[in-house]
C-alpha cells in the first residue's frame, strides 16, 4: 500500500540563484522514493508575489496574501492537506534517497514516536552525530531537532493545536520542541535518514535591519513564552527594540 505524505515548503525565490536551489531541492525530493511505495504531496508557499503566476514543477504552488511568518505560511500549508504524514522544509534542501523510508520505519518500530528529523550529512558529523548510528531521542536544537526538516504525524496536532503563528522565523524550532516536551511527545532524529541543508541561504539575501526584525523580536516573545518573562516586560522590549531600529534606518 502506498503512503502519502504532505510536504510544506516555504520558499523566498527573490533572485535565479535562490529559484535554483529550491528546484534543485524538488528535484531531490521527487527522485528520492520510489512513487509506487510513496507519494509525495508537495505543497511551495512562494513569498515572492512577482513570480505569480508560476507553478514549481510536480508542486501545488501558492502565493499567500497574508504577511509572512514561519509558522503562519506553515499552517495555511497544513491546512491545505490531509494525509496521516507531514513535513515542514525550508527552501534550502537536497533529499537522499530512501530518507522518508527510514523515517516510517522509525515509526514502525517505535509506535511511541510521533515527531522525527533526518540527519544532514554536512552538519551533524561536525556535531558528533554519526550517520547510521541510530535513533538519538532528544529535544536539543541543531542535534536531535533540526528546524529545516521536521516530520510528524497530523494525529499529533491534536495535542498541540497548531504552530504559533506568533514566531515569524527564529526560534520557531525552539518552540516546536517546547511544545513537543510540553504535552510529553517523543521526538527523534533519525540518522539512517539524510536530508542536506545549504545552511540559510534565503536569510543571507536579508538586510541586517530585516535579519534582526526576524531574531529578536521572536527572542523577546520566546523568553515571555517559555523563560518566565512577563507580559509587560515582553511590551516594553519590544518598544525599545523598535526605537533602536529606527535609529538604524
């Protein structure tokens, strides 16, 4: 019987470089698994309005209207779905062959585990993470829980809810592994499994004013969401942190 998964991909195309290196991304990922044993439902949410009205080959692609937010254009992706699996991307991946396989059988051997993420070859090994060496349970960002690349089971939003909008672009893992260890949700990284990851390369075409648009802020609401902060202090931080980006225009 053949699986479905749902694949939500944001994508910032502002440049051929960047269109590139989603195409090329697609492209691994439509060769990856055999498609009489897996089917890829692979949803692009394009922030680049310009390029409208061009589809992403072998892709349902969409140019949201609402102002982008990490986990907002992940969840109107979600939203358009259905099947028992899903996996959020960034632009910016290559897919090995049989890493969505390797992430079921996970599944399969532990019924336990509900969220999972495959390994990169590039940036795990550097961290101590060998390739092959099985499953490492975790919640650590950029070892166990790599924003790039999550898998989970649409089941588990029940628990969950949906992901908060309120993180636009950083520390959205963070929060995704809160959560996860919140409502008590095994997480695993999956080293038999291997997706590369080109490192950031949409946010290196951002201004330093917008890149720290997309960090701090996010930082603020985190430490008032997770580390105890109050509500008021959260208000008053940001205040300061939009007049000091003032000063910077």
């Amino acid at each position: 019987m053949r699986t479905e998964i749902d694949i939500i991909i944001l994508s910032y195309a502002s440049s051929e470089e960047l269109k590139k290196i989603i195409l090329d991304g697609i492209d691994s990922l439509v060769r990856s698994e055999k498609p009489q044993n897996i089917k890829f439902n692979i949803v692009v949410l394009e922030s680049n309005r310009e390029m409208k009205p061009y589809r992403y080959p072998n892709t349902k692609t969409v140019y949201p209207w609402q102002s982008f937010g990490y986990h907002r254009y992940m969840n109107i992706g979600i939203g358009m779905t259905q099947s028992k699996y899903i996996c959020i991307c960034n632009n910016d991946l290559i897919f090995h062959e049989g890493w969505a396989t390797e992430i079921l059988r996970s599944f399969e051997e532990d019924p336990e585990l509900n969220s999972a993420c495959p390994a990169c070859s590039i940036h795990h090994p550097e961290h101590g993470i060998a390739l092959n060496s099985g499953l490492h349970y975790g919640y650590e960002v950029r070892k166990e829980l790599v924003g790039w690349c999550i898998f989970f089971k649409r089941e588990m939003l029940k628990k969950t809810g949906k992901l908060d909008p309120a993180f636009k672009f950083w520390f959205a893992d963070n929060d995704y592994g809160n959560t996860l260890q919140k409502h008590h949700i095994k997480h695993a990284l999956v080293t038999s499994s291997v997706v590369d990851h080109l490192e950031s390369r949409t946010l290196k075409t951002k201004s330093t004013t917008d890149q720290l648009k997309l960090t701090s802020r996010e930082r603020f609401y985190y430490e008032y969401k997770w580390e105890g902060r109050s509500y008021f202090s959260y208000l008053n931080r940001v205040r300061k942190f939009n007049k000091e980006l003032r000063k910077i225009k």
